[in-house]
C-alpha cells in the first residue's frame, strides 16, 4: 500500500557540497550547499539563496565546489550553520583556504576533491541566484585514485543530506554495475 505524502520533494539525500568564494576584501567564506550538483559533463549548478557566498560568487564570477567527506563532517556542518555575514567561517574552521591556481576562488585544502569552476550564467542576483560554472579544473588527492587514476568514492567515503531525518549519511556499499546490471533484461 502507498501513502500520499503531499507536495514533500526532499525524499532523495542530497549530496553535500561545500561551496567556497572570496568577498570583495579578499576574505575566504565557505558555505554547505545541498541544492547543488552537476549540470553537464563539466558544469555546476548551484541553487543558493540570499547568502554572503551568493553575493561573492555574483561578483567575483568564481568559486570552487568539494564534495564533503565523511573525514570533514563537522566542518561541513559548520559551514551550513553559521552565516558568513557574522564570523569568519574560514579562520574558525581551522581549515587550509588556499588561492586556486585556475579561478578566483580559494580551494579548501582538507578536502580531497574540489573542482574549480568560473561563472557561465546567473539566474538571478546577488540575494538568490541559479548559478552555472563551468568546471576547469579538478584537485583531487591522490589518496583517493585508485590504481587507474580514477576517483575511488570508497576511499573518498563522501556524505550526502538525509532530509527526512535531518542527518548526513556515508555513500555506501556498490550495488550493481552501471550499463551492465541491466543487461539481464535485454
């Protein structure tokens, strides 16, 4: 038997990407992002709404993406709970912000996978925007390769959102194989 749960839209967990930017005095600010993902084979969309971050990615057309790690939860909690408006999220954190070699936007060195992305299109303004970057770069540690150079999420371990139950969760086990399982029904 089903049960009708109305207009409820979160049933999925969502991936949790920290999103971080420079403000226009230069200062590093990251933010938990839940209502974000890929696009395109190289873009991020954002969805995010009037944040201190939405304001620096507007103007400095830049920002870098990682997928939180189940090394990093707190951080990544922190990152979702305070406002950047009132502390400095980055020097509380006690994590590494350092400058991207690619767009103008630091990259949280703790992080084992970060892409780094310009603007391509914002739908909206600083208050609330759909933002569009375009990936072009990816820094992944080395930690996290497996034996071909692939990004292993296994070794990665990264968290996604329950919002059902308001608690993050580890990526688990593999179930079957992409373009394979369903052989069986061919």
């Amino acid at each position: 038997m089903k049960k009708d749960l109305g207009s409820a839209g979160e049933l999925f967990p969502q991936s949790v990407f920290i999103v971080a930017s420079y403000g226009e005095d230069g200062t590093p600010n990251a933010m938990n992002a839940a209502w974000a993902g890929e696009c395109g084979n190289n873009e991020i969309c954002l969805n995010i709404g009037n944040h201190k971050s939405t304001a620096n990615i507007v103007a400095r057309r830049a920002f870098t993406v990682a997928p939180a790690d189940v090394a990093h939860v707190v951080e990544a909690d922190y990152f979702g709970i305070a406002t950047g408006n009132k502390v400095d999220k980055a020097a509380a954190s006690g994590m590494t912000f350092v400058k991207s070699e690619h767009v103008d936007a630091p990259v949280i060195e703790e992080f084992p996978l970060t892409m780094e992305c310009e603007v391509t299109d914002v739908q909206g303004d600083e208050h609330g925007a759909r933002i569009v970057g375009r990936v072009v770069n990816t820094r992944v540690d080395e930690s996290i390769l497996d034996d071909e150079g692939r990004v292993d999420f296994a070794k990665m371990r990264p968290i996604i959102y329950d919002s059902t139950r308001r608690v993050y969760r580890v990526v688990g086990e593999e179930v079957g194989g992409a373009w394979n399982a369903g052989k069986k029904l061919l």
